[in-house]
C-alpha cells in the first residue's frame, strides 16, 4: 500500500522560524558540538521551541520525541535539562530543520514535503521516519540530494 499525504497545517513565519532556531546553531554545527551539548542536556524550553518550529500537532511531537507535552511544561517551570538522548534527537531535528527551510526556500515548503511521500525515501513520507536518529539522518541525505539535484 503506497503512503499518502499527511494533511498539511502550518503556516509559520519565516521570522518566527529564524528567531527559533537561532539559539539552538552554534550547538548542532559540527559532530562534536552536537556531542558535546547533547551529553550536557538542553534547556526544558527547546522542546517547546522545537515544537512551535515544527508545526507538529501535540501528539505527533509525543510519538516523534517519546515524551508527554505535559511534562516538558513542567521541566520548563522546573528550569529542568532534558536528556542525552531527547536533547541529541532535538538537535538533530533543529539542524533538519534548519536544512530543510534552506533546500525549499520556506518553511512552508519544507512542511508540506515533510508530509508529503518522498521517493527516495522509498515513497515513505518523511516525517514518519523522524522517530529515531537513523530515520533524521536519512532524511539529511534525502535534502542533500534535492540540494544537488540527483532525484534519480
């Protein structure tokens, strides 16, 4: 059974997009730096950031992250770090995002293709796959190819 488009909801702004992921460059530019801010763990507040970035609906930020909106309020309130893991993951998806806007020009464009079946994903659509690093690293790829044009 072939993938279908995701319904597309966002419309956010380019200015909102720059102001959210200005913060949050300098920590994923290289390996190391990923590494490095990854293991020390993000503010609370990047998950929020991230979230109003993505456009993702409450739910599909819990079943991507694997954690509760609810309780990253409460680490935001608690001025909590996140986790290794969930501030690498987050990182990883800035820096996705980051590239994706680049690619298609807008943040728009970069939605709608996120939820829109890619076949150099084998026609899956690529936000499902953003669940893990693997499925945000194969997604990179995918955008690097777009970027140089090799769609075959």
């Amino acid at each position: 059974m072939a993938a279908t488009q995701k319904p597309y909801k966002t419309k956010t702004k380019l200015s909102v997009v720059a102001e959210l992921i200005a913060p949050y460059q300098s920590l994923y530019g290289n390996s190391i730096s990923l590494l490095t801010n990854s293991k020390k763990g993000l503010p609370a507040k990047a998950a929020l950031d991230f979230l109003t970035l993505s456009g993702f609906s409450k739910e599909e930020f819990q079943d991507t992250f694997k954690t509760n909106v609810k309780t990253i309020q409460n680490y935001v309130s608690n001025s909590s770090k996140l986790d290794a893991p969930l501030s690498e993951k987050l990182l990883k998806s800035f820096s996705l995002f980051d590239k994706g806007i680049a690619v298609f020009g807008s943040a728009d464009a970069f939605h709608q293709w996120l939820n829109t079946p890619s076949y150099g994903l084998g026609n899956k659509i690529p936000f499902d796959l953003m669940d893990t690093i693997t499925g945000i690293s194969l997604i990179e790829e995918e955008l690097i190819r777009i970027e140089y044009g090799d769609l075959a």
